[in-house]
C-alpha cells in the first residue's frame, strides 16, 4: 500500500470505569479482561489498538460477542470517546476534536448503518434516507431528490412514503444503507448490519454492498460475528478478541495461517475450497514447465478442482489482469483443504 | 405531669428550666403536680417525651404548638420577600383565568356548544366522541349548569396548557439528567401525596382570596406531575439506537430533540397531559373552597346549605364532563401515535 491509510487507530485503549485513565499501565502491565474486573471493577473494552484502514477497502473487525467489535467502530465517529491513543482520519486526530468538529465530521465524512437499522420509526421512507442532509440544513426538496436517488439504487423505489414498520427487515436495512449513502460520506462504518437478517437476505444484503462497492469506493468498516460473511466481504480482516487484536491482515492468509487457537476456532469450520482463492496457494512461474491450461487468480479451488479433474498432477497458469502470475497444481490446492491443526509439520 | 423531671435533675439541668419559670407555675402545672403526688410514677402511665409533655418538666423547652406557630411566623416574615417575586410571575396566571372564564361565559351558547363539539371532531376524528360531547353539554345546559361548566372547563383548560408549557421543560431537562431525576422524583412524589387540602394553606398565607392565581396555582401544583413525569419517562425510552442514528448522522443536541426525541415521546407525553386534565378537574372542584367558580360552587352549596340535589345534580354534571374530556383527550392520544410505528414496535 503506497498511499497513507484513511484511518490509523493508534495505541487505542478504553476501559469502562470510574477512573479508566489509571487502569490504563495496569492493562500495559498485563492485567487481562477477566482479572481487571474482578480486581478493579472496570471493564476492559479495548487494548492497545493499532489498524490502518485504508481507503476504497472493505475492513472487517470480527470477533464473538463481547469482544468489543461495536466499541472499537464507535471510537471512529466518537460515539464512544477514548481512554488513551490516537485515532487520525485523514491525518488528523479526532480525540482531540471540539464537540464542534466531531458533528461536522459526522456529518461530512463519516456514516453509519445499524444491526437494529436505527431508523426514525416516525418518518417516512424518503425521510428517513434524507436525513443526513435535512441534518446539515439542505432543503427539503434538495434532500428529497438526492434521497430518492438513492432509494432507487438499493432497489426501493415506490416505497418512499412508506414508514419503517410497514417494511420487511432487509428492506429496512437497504433504507438504513440508502441513509448511509445519502450522506455522501467516504467513511461508512456497518456494525453488524447484517446480522439480524435470513441467511438470504443477509446473501442478498452482501451482494448489494459488494456491487455497490465495486462502483462507489467507499472506506467501509464492516463488524461482523460470522467467518463466511467477513470471508466474503473483507479486503483487510482484523479478529478481536476481549478487545486484543490476535490477528490481522489479508483474510485468505487468515485462514490458511491461522495466529492461534482461537481464531482457528473460527476458520477451522469453513468450506476452504470455496474460500480460498487461487492467487493464495499458487507457487512461482517456472518457465519449465508445461501447462494444462489457464486459472483465473480469483477463482477459489473449487473451480481449481473441477477443472483439473481431479488429477493431482495438473499444472495450471495462474492469470490476473491478462497476466501470468504464477502456477498452481492440484496438490497444492488439496493440501490448503486441510485445516491449520490437521496439517502435517514439515 | 412532669414525668421526666428526674432525667433535667440528673442532667444538672434544674437550674436553667427553673430560672424565670419559678413565678409563673401554671395552674395545669399545679394540678399536675397534685396528681402526680396521687398516682405515683408507675411505668404503665409514662407519657411519650413529646414537645408538650417534656415542657412540663422544664419550661424552657418549645410546645408543639410553639413549633407550628414558628411555622407561620417564619411565613409571615418571608411573605413579603415572596410576594414580592411570586406576585408578578403569577400575575399573567390570574389574567389568563380571569380571561378565559370570561370569555367561555360571555359567548353566546348557540356559538359555544357547536364550537366545542368541532373542536372534539377535529382532535379525535370520531363522530361518536363528538356525539357523546353534545349530548352531554346539551344536558348541562337543559338543567342550567352550562354556565358553570363552561367555567370549569375554562378553568382546566387555561391550567393544562401551564402545566404542559412548564412540565414539558421539566421533563426534557429531567430526562436529559440523572442527578436532576434523582433530585426532582421525591419532589414530585410529595406533590402528589400531599392531601389536596394541604395545597391551598401557604397559598391563602401568600395571596388574596380573591385572586384566580390562588386556586389557579394550587390545581398547577397538583395537576403538573404526569406531565412532567411522562416527559421524562417518554424521552428517556426513545430506542438508543435511534438516538444512536441521530448522533452517527450529526444531529446537535437540539436536532435531536426536536427531530426525534419529542415527537417519539409525544405518545406518552399525551397520555400525560390526559392525567393532567383528569386531575384539574379533581382540584378544581376542591379549589372551589377558594373562590374558583364552576361546578364545584354548586357541590360546595350543597354541602354548606345541606341542599342535597343541587350537590348531587353539580357532581353528575362533573361526572359528565370527566367523561367527555377523558374520551376526547384519550381519543386524540391515540391519533399521535397514529403511525403505527409507535404501537407496534420495530420489526427485525
Ligand atoms: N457503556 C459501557 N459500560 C461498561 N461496559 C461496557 C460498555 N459498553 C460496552 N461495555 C463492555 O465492553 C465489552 C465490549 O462490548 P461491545 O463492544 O458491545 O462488544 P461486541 O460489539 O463485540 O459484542 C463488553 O464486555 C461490554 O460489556
Ligand atoms: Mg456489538
């Protein structure tokens, strides 16, 4: 990555608490989570925190419950205020923004969607998606129109004048996704947005962001307890755990590498030839060697699978963008199938 | 009786009770004195050591009575200081009665009763409240109350709007502050608890009799405490995530207020403010002790005079209109939660 990330999280710590500032070198010490409560009856909520978030991405925070994933996203517009570190947005701190400066920020560089959806169960459809500009003064008319725009882009047109209880859940969450548009803002930060969905919907709901993405670019912070969600949707993964960061990075090497036991408790059950892509297990160009035919680095080792039909020895070219980029053999792929712990040491 | 003399001797406090009292021993002192040297001091007659019975023993020590007529002095002296800052405020209250009451009653009846009905048709949207308002008003009028209930009415509504106007602002601050709400609960408590009665003491100290603000006051006091308390209640249980939204987006404080907190509140707060009215008309039948005029007059006159129907037909006048603002009120509470939203909850 060349160019500087959107967001730096810098040695973020928060403890809920009566005095969370002392307990701050405690935690530095070695205090954990459970030990802190019991001793000093304050909740650790996060721990030295680093992340860059770069722009364009989708950055997934997962974690179970209680890990702190809604706590960190909400350090970002500063619904949750720190207890020390640095959170720099586009080179700036906003732990040390005026009351002021954050509302501003709120409102021209960040948006948010809920798990709940959030919306005003008293406005309408069109209100509602209009709200981030009604908020910073635009009229009515001007909101409206740019509200209904997006309205149509998530697939709500005809529902304007409807209010939130008459819409099923995915639709609501489009709305809620419709209001985060709205906004016009670079940032949108999703905690769990997708979690109280079906399973369909919530494949549905995916497939939307993925395409809108493709087009518009947003920096998206995504929160999320499921693995094949993040799987799906994440450039960059970060896995939390009693509010530690134990791993990050990219979401494939995640899964084929996993830091400890308990992120592998989280990729161990996976469907591993349908997530892992080529371009993860492919070996260097070998000029030598003969090739029964051409891979996309995208695709994942199911397709690897059927292609080759299942002789071990098939070597394939691995392309991206046009290009050669590397070879992949069967055997390659097979071993990536097993998981982590099942591996042999070699 | 001087039962507890021993415990002033052992204290070494003979000397100071007696100073000055000696020259004046009471006749009761005397007597009982006497009927002490009678009886004996057996256990079973000991008094309890109240303010009356422990004067006995050592006269420099306050009676009750002493205490409560500190209570009054103590009124009396910061009357004036009060007066002085509670006249004025309260003055625009006296006008605003004195307005509306003159005004219910000098509009021609022809004019009022449809105009009334109307008023209830729009708020409630329902032909049968509307109706029931009629019906009832034309009774009234047909046994020569409408006057009097038109001064009731008045009365409620010029006392519901104060304490809508002064309760909301109560409850939003309420709302917005544990340490407030902690401070303000008991306050309101005691205002409900305390008898009705109770109300209109300090207040004949502070004012004239004559004044509307007297009464106008003492039904405020009672009758404010849903409102405000629903405010509260009503801003306090907006969804947090709602709330959440509303910040995320960069809504001010205020934004937030005006945009989310109180039209999600407005359902409860109406259901306050259809306690408030409830309650105004239970006080301002009591306020009729201190000239308010109305329905109450008639009841006080059957009492005083021991003129059984007049008390008994002003009651069931009162009755009917409870009933006609309690359908109307509660009718028109139901239409602001109209969207749905509000009684059927979210869905997830
Ligand atoms: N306002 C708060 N006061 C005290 N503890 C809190 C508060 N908010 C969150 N926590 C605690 O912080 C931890 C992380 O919570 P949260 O960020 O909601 O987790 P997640 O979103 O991953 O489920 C939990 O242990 C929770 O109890
Ligand atoms: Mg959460």
């Amino acid at each position: 990555m060349t160019e500087a990330p959107k967001i730096r999280i810098r040695n973020l710590y928060k403890i809920f608490g009566a005095t969370p500032s002392r307990m701050v070198p405690l935690v530095q010490d070695g205090l954990d989570k459970a030990a802190l409560l019991e001793r000093m009856n304050h909740v650790l909520g996060l721990q030295d925190i680093n992340i860059d978030i770069h722009a364009g991405q989708v950055t997934v925070i997962m974690g179970l419950s209680g890990s702190g994933k809604s706590t960190l996203i909400r350090h970002l517009n500063r619904l949750v205020d720190p207890t020390s570190g640095a959170i720099l947005v586009d080179g700036q701190d906003i732990t040390t923004y005026s009351h002021g400066d954050l509302v501003e920020l709120r409102r021209t560089k960040m948006s948010m969607v809920f798990q709940g959806f959030g919306l005003m169960p008293h406005q309408t459809i069109l209100q509602n998606a209009a709200l981030p500009l009604l908020v910073r003064g635009l009229s009515a008319a001007e909101a409206e129109k740019q509200a209904r725009q997006w309205l149509t882009r998530v697939g709500l047109e005809g529902f304007e004048t409807r209010y939130p209880y008459q819409l099923s859940g995915g639709m609501q969450q489009r709305v809620g996704i419709a209001r985060a548009l709205t906004s016009n803002a670079d940032i949108m930060l999703m905690d769990e947005a997708f979690s109280a969905l079906d399973p369909l919907i919530r494949k549905d709901m995916q497939d939307l962001l993925l395409e809108l993405q493709k087009e518009l670019k947003k920096t998206v912070v995504f929160i999320t307890h499921d693995l094949d969600e993040a799987l799906r949707l994440a450039d960059h993964l970060v896995i939390l755990k009693d509010g530690r960061i134990v791993q990050q990075g990219d979401p494939q090497q995640i899964v084929l590498n996993p830091a400890d036991d308990y992120v592998n408790d989280f990729v161990r059950d996976i469907n591993r030839a349908k997530v892992i892509r080529v371009r993860s297990v492919m070996s260097q160009m070998d000029p030598g060697i003969s090739y029964c035919g051409d891979i996309c680095g995208e695709a994942n080792l199911e397709r690897l699978i059927a292609a080759s039909g299942g002789n071990p020895a098939h070597q394939y070219r691995v392309i991206e963008q046009g290009e050669p980029v590397g070879r992949i053999q069967l055997l390659d792929a097979l071993k990536a199938l097993l998981p982590h712990d099942a591996a042999p040491r070699h | 009786m001087s039962s507890y003399r021993a415990v002033f001797d052992f204290l070494g406090l003979r000397a100071w009770c007696d100073e000055g009292a000696a020259g004046a021993v009471s006749m009761s002192d005397l007597l009982a004195k006497m009927g002490k040297d009678q009886e004996g001091s057996s256990l079973f007659s000991l008094p309890f050591p109240s303010l009356d019975v422990l004067n006995q023993s050592c006269s420099h020590l306050p009676r009750t009575r002493d205490l409560t007529i500190g209570i009054e002095k103590l009124f009396l002296w910061a009357r004036s200081g009060l007066k002085s800052v509670l006249d004025p405020v309260t003055q625009p209250l006296s006008w605003l009665l004195d307005g509306a009451i003159h005004i219910a009653t000098a509009i021609p009846w022809w004019l009022m009763l449809p105009a009334i009905v109307a008023l209830s048709w729009q708020l409630t949207r329902s032909l049968k409240i509307a109706a029931l308002v009629l019906c009832s008003l034309l009774i009234l009028g047909f046994v020569d109350h409408l006057d009097a209930a038109m001064q009731t009415l008045a009365i409620i509504f010029v006392c519901t709007g104060t304490s809508v106007l002064i309760g909301v602002p109560i409850g939003i601050v309420m709302a917005k502050s544990d340490r407030l709400q902690r401070f303000i609960t008991p306050l309101l408590d005691l205002l409900q608890t305390l008898p009705t009665f109770v109300y209109l003491i300090p207040l004949i100290f502070l004012f004239s009799v004559t004044e509307s603000k007297l009464y106008g006051i003492a039904i405020i006091a009672y009758a404010i405490v849903p409102v405000i308390r629903l405010t509260d209640l009503g801003i306090r249980l907006v969804d947090p995530e709602v709330i959440e939204a509303a910040d995320a987006f960069g809504m001010t404080p205020r934004q937030r207020l005006l945009r989310v907190e109180l039209p999600l509140a407005t359902p409860n707060i109406m259901a306050g403010v259809n306690q408030t009215i409830m309650m105004s008309l239970a006080m301002v039948v009591i306020a009729s002790l201190v000239s308010a005029p109305g329905l109450g007059i008639l009841v006080l006159r059957g009492i005083n005079n021991l003129e059984l129907g007049v008390g008994v037909v002003a009651g069931l006048g009162i009755v009917l209109l409870a009933v006609i603002l309690d359908r109307t009120s509660k009718a028109a509470l139901l239409r602001t939660g109209g969207h749905g939203a509000f009684s059927r909850g979210r869905q997830q």
